[in-house]
C-alpha cells in the first residue's frame, strides 16, 4: 500500500481515484504524518463487507478449511460431474 500525504491527494484527487478503482490499490492518506484513513475501490470495499459477512455466519471458516482441505486432498465431486 501506498502512503501520500493528505495535501497530496487533494492536489492529485483526480488521478488518485482513477488508479485506485482502475488497478485496485489502497492508498493511505496520513495527515501530518500520522495515518489516518484508507482510500480503496468500492469494488475492493464490497468484496471485503461480502467476505467479512460470511465469515461471521458461525462455522462458516471451518467449513471452507474443510472443503479446502477436502479439495487439495481430491476428494469431492468433480465440477464435470455436477448436474446444473
């Protein structure tokens, strides 16, 4: 993550929001000096808000590292199998 100053990003707005949506970096913006927020996509906010609310549905982590464990040990059904 990149740091700028709080004085930067107001002269360089524009362009910062550009590449921050478009390459999908986080900037920190401190002001003097001290960090003090983020700048991120809203693609990059939603997926993290998404991530955060599945991982609070309890035994939700546990079972993705089973069915990840479950994969790397190929067991499991094979896309290819599944009826849709």
């Amino acid at each position: 993550m990149d740091t700028i100053a709080i004085s930067d990003l107001r002269a360089n707005l524009p362009n910062l929001i550009d590449r921050v949506s478009e390459r999908l970096e986080r900037l920190i913006v401190t002001v003097s000096g001290k960090p003090k927020a983020v700048v991120m996509s809203l693609e990059e906010l939603e997926s993290l808000e998404e991530t955060a609310e599945i991982l609070a549905i309890p035994g939700a982590l546990k079972a993705i590292k089973k069915g990840a464990a479950e994969a790397r040990a190929g067991k499991g059904i094979p896309l290819s199998e599944l009826k849709i």
